[in-house]
C-alpha cells in the first residue's frame, strides 16, 4: 500500500478515491475492489490491465525480458539449480539446504508410483485418445484414488497432494504415451534422476532398456524448469479459480491442464511441428509468413508472439540454447525439418512485420523442435509442458490456499436482450 491514490470522476460526479497498491517490482496497482459497492464494474476482457490476485511466487517484466523465481532469474535456475530443486524453490519459497534437498528428492521419489486401479483408468481410453484428453481425465481421477489428502484446510493434506502430484505426474504422463503407443507401461525406477526416470518410463520397455543420454537427461531437466512457473497466465489462472470455490487441488490441476491444451497457450508447441510439417519445404516459408501478415488468413505463426514478453522471451533464450546443443548432440543440424525451423526463425526475426510488433520466437518454438528431436511424439508435447507446469500450478493453488481469499466471480457487461415477455410457441413467428 502507498499513500498515492487514484480518483475516479463519473459524469461529474464526486471523485471515487481509489488506493494504489505497491509491489516489490513491476507496475503500481489500482485497487478498484470498491468500485462494484458503488455501482460500476471495470471492463478489461483478457485480463490485460487486472491483477487477479497477489503472489510472491514469480515476477516477469515483459518489456525487459526478466523471469523470476521467488527472486531468482530463470537464466540462473537453468544454468546451476535441477527441476527437483526449482519444485522446492517454488513450493517453500527458499532454495532448500543440502539435508532439505535430499528428503525433497526421496519424498518426491517415494510417490512415483500409481495405484493399479490408475493403470487400468488409462486402459480404458480408446487406443487413439489424445495424451491431453487422457491427462485431464487421469489427473481429474486422482482426487477419487487419494481421499486420504483433500481436506484442503489440512496443511498435512494439502503438502502430500502436493508431493503426489509432482511425484506422479511424470508416470501418468509416461502410461498416457505408452497407452496411446499400444506398450506395456513401464514402473518409475528410483534409483534415476527425476528427468532420467520420465525418459525411461516414456521409452523403456520391458524388454530392453532405455539408455539415458545425459545431455538428453539434462535438457529434459531444463525444460522442466523452463516451465515450472510463469505467474497469471490461462492455466495458473483456471487453477486458482476453480481452488477459490474450494475444489480439491486434483480437480484444480485437472482444470489447468484443460486450459493449458489450447493452442494459444501449451499447445503451442504441438502447433509448432503440425505448422513445420504443414510448411514442408524452406521454400515455402515466403507464402507462409505472407500467409501470417494477411488479416483475412487465421494462419499465425505458432510459437511466434507472447502476451507479457514484448521484447524477448527469456526462456527462449536459454530454450535456444538448449535446443542447438540437443541438435548437435544427436546429430540432427542438418535435418530437414530442423534448417526448416532455423530458416523460419531468422526470417522471421528480420521480417518488418514481426519485428514492428515485437513477434520474437517464444519458448514453445524452441521446446517443440526440441521434443522432435528427442522423438518425442507431437500428441505428447503439451503433456510436457504439463509435467512442468504441475509445480508452479499447485504452489499458486497453495498460496491461494493460505491466504485470505474470496471466490473468483468475474462480472460482465451485458449486451443482450432487454426484458421481454414470453411468447406462446404458436404465436412465434
Ligand atoms: N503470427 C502472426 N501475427 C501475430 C502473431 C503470430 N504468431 N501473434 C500476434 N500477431 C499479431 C496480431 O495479429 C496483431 O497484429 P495487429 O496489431 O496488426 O492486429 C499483433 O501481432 C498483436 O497480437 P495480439 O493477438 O494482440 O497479441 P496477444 O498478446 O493477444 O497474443 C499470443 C499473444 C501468444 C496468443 C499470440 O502472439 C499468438 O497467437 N501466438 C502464436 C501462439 C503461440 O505461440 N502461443 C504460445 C505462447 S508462449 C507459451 C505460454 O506462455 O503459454
């Protein structure tokens, strides 16, 4: 709180004092919550100017290009710290000394398993289903196998579903993509690392296997952390409403991934290798990109754009990296679909048009090429994305949790119908 304050004149009149909030960084904050008791609503579809809430888990400074972390730049975390970590981070609000990291890690390993009956709940779904279908309803199901941690007003409670979730969430993920492949599912193996346990479960098999390359391993890890938070955006946003009605953190979670499946925002990465393949060709991008400027054509370019960062994205940065080394590693530089996407990217970071509007390549463009590379089907990429996610949704739902708060009740401004009287059906023209 400052002593500033805003003032409000409707049609002459008296002003509405309104009080602005300060926080630690970013912008100051204009407390409107009075104005409904005086009879006005603020409009902002989008939520482009409305902070819903108040949070000292991430900050992001679009215009700089800056991500942190409990106080941490995302460029730090990826270079020294692990997802595991990152999770506690998130979670606590403080890195965890050595003893604290390894109870986190064993606590988080001693949950990797699911039970039987959740096996069986993914074997129900057609053969063909998509992973994010399957992950919604899956996660939805966990609040009907843990009864044991739903009381959400149970500190106890809300930290094992917690743990349950980011132990478990990778294993689900894996018996999604396992089912959709038609193998066995494979059991977490805890003597790996978590990103090492995720590639095994997702390519072991029960005959042979899987043999872990660690840059792989690592640039797994990475895009876990990569993903694990990013403050207000659509799914955190679904989870802390859905939570605000007191809805258990399983369906909460089940409720972002819904949101998170859509193209403009998770999805992108999938969109990202259906628009590669759909280009084709490096000679195809000119039609492409004049496709992405024409206001007639839906087509944009995917993985293009970011709502907050209108200067750079500063995962993609590390994302980048990330994805040249990968490239390198597997030997896959001169892929044609790769050039494809190195092509794309350089044109389009020059293009008038993108460059005018601050279009920068976003992380998704660079976690899509880097899940191809790893072989990683596309259905499976924003179950990724989820797996990451799942951190940065629960410890939002658990601040929300701790705090005082009310339901989330938007309003609107309605442009419907005025009253009219009901017409018998034989009247109706
Ligand atoms: N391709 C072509 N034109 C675009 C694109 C694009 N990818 N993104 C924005 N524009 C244009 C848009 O047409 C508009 O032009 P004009 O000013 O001439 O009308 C201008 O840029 C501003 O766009 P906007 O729709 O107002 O921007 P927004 O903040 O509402 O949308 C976005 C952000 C991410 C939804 C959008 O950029 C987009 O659809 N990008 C492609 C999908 C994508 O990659 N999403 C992943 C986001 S990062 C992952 C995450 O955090 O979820």
């Amino acid at each position: 709180m400052t002593n500033r304050k805003a003032t409000l004149t409707v049609d002459g009149e008296s002003p509405i004092e309104l009080p602005i909030l300060k926080g630690t960084r970013g912008q100051d904050v204009i407390d409107i919550s009075s104005l409904g008791s005086q009879g006005y609503f603020t409009y902002d579809p989008g939520f482009s100017a409305t902070a819903a809430c108040q949070s000292d888990i991430t900050y992001i400074d679009g215009a700089k290009g800056v991500l942190l972390h409990r106080g941490y730049p995302i460029e730090q975390l990826a270079e020294k710290s692990d997802y595991l970590e990152t999770c506690y981070l998130l979670l606590e609000g403080q890195l965890p000394n050595a003893q604290q990291k390894t109870e986190f890690e064993t606590t988080i390993k001693y949950h990797t398993m699911v039970n039987r009956s959740i096996e069986q709940f993914i074997s129900g779904f057609r053969h063909d289903a998509h992973p994010m279908a399957m992950m919604c309803g899956v996660v939805g199901a966990m609040s009907s196998f843990y009864h044991d941690s739903l009381d959400i007003t149970n500190q106890q409670h809300r930290t094992i579903s917690a743990h349950r979730l980011i132990a478990k969430i990778p294993t689900i993920a894996a018996m999604c993509h396992k089912h959709f492949n038609g193998q066995p599912y494979m059991y977490p193996d805890n003597s790996l690392s978590y990103s090492e346990n995720f590639l095994h479960m997702m390519f072991g098999t029960p005959c042979e296997r899987y043999k872990i390359k660690p840059a792989v391993a690592k640039a797994v890890d990475r895009l876990f952390i990569l993903h694990a938070d990013h403050e207000q955006n659509a799914s955190t946003s679904t989870v802390r409403l859905a939570g605000s009605s007191g809805a258990n953190p399983f369906s909460c979670i089940a409720a972002g991934i819904a949101a998170l499946w859509g193209p403009a925002h998770g999805g992108a990465n999938e969109a990202v290798l259906v628009m590669l393949n759909e280009i084709g060709h490096e000679d195809n991008i000119a039609e492409y990109i004049a496709k992405a400027k024409d206001k007639n054509d839906p087509f944009r370019l995917m993985g293009f754009g970011h709502r907050v960062y209108k200067n750079y994205d500063p995962r993609a940065t590390v994302m980048r990296e990330s994805c040249n080394e990968v490239l390198e590693v597997l030997g896959l530089e001169n892929d044609p679909l790769f050039r494809l996407a190195k092509k794309l990217e350089k044109i389009a970071l020059e293009d008038e048009y993108f460059v005018s509007r601050k279009l920068y390549p976003n992380v998704d463009f660079y976690s899509g090429i880097i899940l191809k590379a790893l072989g990683i089907p596309v259905e499976m990429f924003t179950v990724i994305f989820a797996v990451g996610r799942t951190v940065g949704w629960i410890s939002q739902w658990n601040e929300m949790i701790t705090n005082p708060y009310r339901i989330g009740r938007p309003r609107q401004l309605y442009t419907g119908a005025d009253t009219r009287d009901y017409v018998p059906v034989d009247k109706r023209q």
